[in-house]
C-alpha cells in the first residue's frame, strides 16, 4: 500500500523543477515562494499534486521545530496572528499590506529600526495589538524561517513532559525527599523547598556545578506532579485513606446465594450512651453483611473492643433467630424511646416485619486481621457449624466495601437521629451532647435491633439495581426472596440448644437472694431448689452459668436436678419498670448538675473541719472554766479565814464576858 504523502508550512519541495517554499495555505490553494526568484505563487492542491516529481517523499531539508500539518494551522492560529501575517509579509519584503501600492515607510532602504517603530505604531493604533519591537522581531525571525508555522503559539498543544524542563539532578532530589515524608505530618512547600536546597548543597558543593533551587511555584507544581496522592501538604489522614487504594485492577468475587459470603467488622459508633458501668462513652458495634443481599444478618453493641467471646455471641444470634431464642416472649419490651418511623407502626406491623427478616446462614465470613476476629473462641465456634474463615488482605479496605459502606449508611440513617449524635468530628461535634437525655447500651441494641428489621432491610438498596427498570432498586429483604427462590435450598434455623451451646460459661453459687454474676444479681423463682445448696464437706455447690456477653441482663443456670436451663433476670432491672422512672431520675440527673453535691472526700474533710472547730470549743470552754473555779476558790477560802477569825473574835468576847459573869457573881 502506498502510504499518503503530506504538506507542511515552511517545507521545501521542487515544483517543475525549481524550489518552492510552501508559505500559506487557504480555501484549497496553496501559497508558495520560489527560492530563486523570490516570486510568490498560488497552487491548487489539484495542480500542487500534479506538479510534484512522481515519487517524491516530500521530505523536508530543514525540518520544523513543531510540524504541523497544513490543515491544523489555521485552527491553531490566534485572531492576532492571522492579522500580523500581512505586516510580517510587508516587513520581510516590502509587500503592502493594504492595498496595492507600496508605502514609502516601510521601504527596504529604510533602517529596519525605523520600520519595526512604524509597524508597531501602526498595529497599536489602527488594529488594537499592543506589542513590542523586540516581540516583533521575533515573529519577523521565525515567520522568514518557517513561514506561517513560526507564528503558531507553541505552548498551546505542546507535547513535552511537564518535567521535560527540570534538571535531572533536581528531580532525583524531589524523589527522595517526597518518598521521605511518606507517614510523616504535613508540612508546607516551603519546608520542601528548604529540605530541596539544603540536599542540593550537600550534594554540590561547588556553587558552579549546583543546579538551581526552584522557585517556592516550581516546587508546588512538582510536588503536585511527583507525589500523586501522597501530597505531603494535604491532611495526613486522607493520605493514608489513598495509600490504601488498589492499584490493580479490581477482580470482584462473584456470589450466587445468600450466604455465599458475608463479611464482618467492627467499628465505634458516633454516638454517646450510658454504659452498664454507669460510665458514658462511645460503644462499638459488629455487623455481619451479606454480599449477595446486602442484609444485616447479625450485630452486635459492647462497650469497649469487641472480644472473640462477643463474636461467638454474634455469631451465635445469627444462626438461631430470635423467636427461637430463650427469651423470645420478652421481645416486646416497654418504655423505650422510638424512632419516628416506629410511631406508625402496630406490635402486630412490627412482629410481621420480624417474622419477614430474612435468616441466613453464612457459608464463608470474610474478616480482617484483628486478634479478636483469629481468636481461637471464634474458630472454635466457626469450624462447629461448618462455617470458613477468610482473612482480607492486610491494608485492604476494599476487600470489605460493602461492610464498610453500610456502617456509612448506619451512620446517616440510624445513628445521627439518636441524642447523644456527636456528628464525627470535632468540627461537628456540639457543645451540649453530654447534657441531651443519652440512652442506655441496652436501649440502643434493641433499638438497632428493630431498625434493621424494619427500615433498613425493606430500604431501597443502591447496590441492588434494577436491570429491567433503570433508576430503581431492590430492598434486601425482596433480593433474598428472588434469591433463595432460585438457589433451591434453604438452611433449617438452629435451635435453643445450640445457642446455649456457644455461649461462654462459668461456674457461680446460688445464694439466698440468686446468683452474682459481674456486680450484678439476677434470679429467677425456678432456683428454689438450688439456693443455699450445700457439699458433704460444708461448702457451697456450684452450678454452671452460661452468659451473652453482649446483654447483661440475663444468665442461664444449668439446673442439676432435671438438666434444664433456667432463666434469670436482673434483679435491678425491675425496679427501673416502675412508672416515671426514667423521668425521676432523668429530673435528678439534671438537677445534679446544677446542685451543689458533696463527693466522699468532701464529705470527709467538712466532718474533720467541723471537729476541728467543736474541739478548739470545748477546749477554750474547758480552760475558761478551770480559771473560774480557781477564782473562786480563793474567795471561798479568803471568806472562811474571816468568818473562822470572826467566830474567834466573838468566843474571845463571850469567853470574857462568861468570865467577868462568875466573877460578878462570885463576889
């Protein structure tokens, strides 16, 4: 095949025999100057095909700088260039640019300065373009060189590298320093800059031989260019968040059934609750999703990290429902907060929708590499029901997108309705979050509990598109009726037994008042038989307590007389069903905070000051009266030498007189 043969602007070809320059090009005629004579000519593409020696490459002597073809020059050329062509011509060779007759200033014995000047005179006054002589000069230059190719503006559709004018010393030493502050905080261009300078010194030590410092702009244009997504400027944060994106090409793992796959994680929720500890802080919660449905097949709320122990929970109120739990009567529970959507719903609506919540029952459960994930509690329970174990890779968060996508929804469509939201952030955090009427973790599970049955499993799914109606999408609950339909089998729930059979266990006494477990007492009027039960030996028997780590309101107690399990309820929990309640001690919570209180070593100190004072009291009365007694007893004694002295005087005087008497007498 004979490939085509082109034409550019500025290139030399040889028409009859003689050497033609190719100038101009328009409305399909070619303008060429002849070398020798310095004639001009106008040939039609038809005429300029004839002309041509047959077999010539039409290569070029001189080769342009940037080629382009003829029919990309007038789409590339400015309305200013387009104009400048004409006087360029007339500068070059005397050619008018308007008119026909030739104008004396821009003669050819003219000095070229004084034809440059008048030129840009004219062209600012008579046509608006402002430009200098030397720019002029330029053009002039580069227009008798390459014709109208040299006034194409080459920096539009340039096709060097963005780096093609960085010297190679300057990019090594960018590399260097951009792979350095990988995991590092952030930092601004001027730090690079300066940490740029100071390797270009150590490197150079010679001024003469050291390349140049970018400018602070060089160096942000660099940075953008060289690290990618691991800008050191941008928030550490979304670095990281990038660093772990794939970068092969994504291979999704096909399912067919429901339970095929699901995938489990945990994460800490928005939201503040009162803890069972009495404590207020933010839970976490684990969620089991499955991939081909897109349901919540099982949760969990606890109150610090998420053990293996809690996930055999998790795991265990997966596989066996609810209304094949223990405590199935108590799922319509009292006195707790509901959601706007739940106000419209009967306790017949909210059964039916339960009693629709799909049951299914994980083949493989795709995991991270959390220590409580691989425990061994949670592969013990696992390989009992036949149920694998895959680990994602490590730093993959795309290996688990759809579990990481439904915490989002968890969030924006669950949690920021609840009091307590602290919106993610400090940014969006509010002041006054500890001061709303938090709920308990209790409250929040069940809550949960009852939205996922009710609201996110009939919820329009994104990821369940409807192929046979564009924009519209398929719930979980509708997706894992189509699939269960045409997978032809479907696992028979568990039972009780094997519940209480995953559950962890320990051994407590039965006491008077029941069993303590964790601070807290829990009984049941069937441990009867079992209180205050005594050994041969005197000490006290044991039974075997089994407990859900995630609901610390009940146990079971294997009963040793007739191997049943009996059920028992926090005893503090009756207490808080009283009517008002949870107005009374949500009033005194409130009036808490504004009350003066005393704390225990408070307390303490004001009852060893207030001593203090009685004491100094006692004593100071002590001492007073010990001065007046001393007083008064020198008084008493001061009194009592003068009556003594008295009583004298007078038996003196009556002694006298009764001697006088006798002797009257006897004479």
């Amino acid at each position: 095949m004979r490939p085509p043969r082109t034409v550019t602007l500025g290139q030399h070809i040889e028409l009859d025999n003689e050497p033609f320059t190719v100038v101009g090009y328009g409305n399909g005629s070619f303008r060429v100057r002849n070398d020798i004579t310095c004639d001009y000519e106008v040939v039609h593409h038809i005429d300029l095909s004839r002309r041509l020696p047959p077999g010539v490459t039409l290569e070029t002597e001189a080769t342009p700088k940037t080629p382009v073809a003829v029919n990309e020059v007038e789409k590339r050329l400015s309305e200013d260039a387009r104009t400048l062509i004409p006087h360029l011509q007339e500068l070059l060779d005397g050619t008018p640019a308007i008119g026909e007759t030739l104008r004396p200033q821009y003669a050819l014995h003219i000095p070229k300065t004084q034809r440059f000047d008048a030129k840009v005179k004219e062209l600012s006054d008579d046509h608006g373009i402002e430009i200098p002589a030397v720019t002029l000069r330029r053009k002039l230059k580069r227009f008798s060189e390459e014709g109208v190719t040299g006034l194409i503006d080459q920096r539009v559709g340039r096709t060097e590298g963005p780096l093609s004018r960085t010297n190679k010393d300057v990019k090594a030493a960018m590399a260097e320093i951009l792979h350095s502050y990988r995991g590092r905080s952030t930092v601004t261009y001027t730090a690079i800059r300066a940490e740029l300078a100071v390797m270009l010194m150590d490197r150079f030590p010679d001024p003469a031989e050291r390349p140049k410092t970018p400018s602070l702009s060089t160096v942000e244009r660099l940075t953008k260019f060289m690290s990618g997504n691991q800008d050191p400027t941008t928030l550490a944060k979304t670095r990281q968040t990038a660093a772990l994106s794939p970068t092969t090409q994504h291979r999704s793992r096909l399912v067919f059934a429901p339970g095929d796959e699901a995938q489990m994680d945990a994460t800490e929720l928005d939201l503040l609750v009162r803890m069972p500890s009495g404590k207020v802080d933010r839970p976490h919660l684990t969620i089991l999703v499955d991939k081909r449905t897109r349901s919540i097949i099982g949760h969990n709320l606890t109150e610090s990290n998420p053990t293996g122990l809690d996930h055999v929970g998790l795991l265990a109120r997966t596989i066996v429902p609810r209304k094949l739990r223990p405590w199935h009567s108590d799922y319509a529970a009292y006195d707790l907060p509901q959601m706007k959507w739940s106000t419209h719903l009967t306790p017949e609506q909210l059964a039916l929708f339960d009693s629709f919540r799909p049951y299914i029952f994980p083949i493989r459960i795709l995991i991270d590499n959390g220590s409580d994930f691989r425990s061994k509690s949670f592969k013990a329970a696992c390989d009992r029901h036949g149920i694998s174990l895959t680990e994602a890779p490590v730093h993959a968060p795309a290996a688990k997108a759809h579990v990481e996508r439904t915490f989002t929804t968890i969030k924006t469509k669950f949690v920021q309705h609840l009091p307590g939201f602290t919106g993610g952030d400090v940014l969006r955090r509010g002041d006054k979050v500890h001061e709303e009427n938090l709920l308990e973790l209790s409250e929040v599970a069940e809550l949960f509990d009852r939205w996922v049955s009710v609201v996110y499993q009939n919820r329009e799914h994104s990821e369940l598109v409807d192929e046979y109606r564009p924009g519209h999408y398929h719930s979980p609950n509708s997706m894992y009726a189509a699939a269960v339909e045409l997978s032809g089998h479907f696992v028979v729930a568990f039972e009780e037994e094997d519940y209480m059979a995953m559950l962890p266990t320990d051994e407590r006494t039965v006491q008077a008042d029941g069993v303590e477990f964790n601070g807290r007492m829990y009984d049941s009027p069937h441990l009867g038989p079992l209180r205050d039960r005594k050994r041969t030996t005197g000490s006290s028997r044991q039974v075997k307590v089994s407990y859900d780590p995630a609901d610390q309101e009940r146990v079971w107690v294997r009963s040793p007389i007739d191997g049943d399990w009996v059920e028992c309820v926090w005893t503090g929990k009756r207490g808080r069903t009283r009517p008002f309640e949870k107005s009374l001690q949500f009033a005194a919570h409130h009036e808490s905070l504004t009350a003066t209180t005393f704390d225990n070593h408070a307390a303490d100190v004001a009852v060893v000051q207030w001593r203090n004072e009685l004491t100094a009291a006692a004593r100071e009365r002590k001492q007073a009266a010990k001065g007046r007694t001393k007083k008064s007893a020198e008084v008493a004694r001061a009194a009592t030498e003068d009556t003594i002295a008295r009583v004298l005087t007078a038996s003196e005087d009556a002694a006298n007189d009764f001697m006088n008497y006798i002797a009257v007498e006897s004479a």
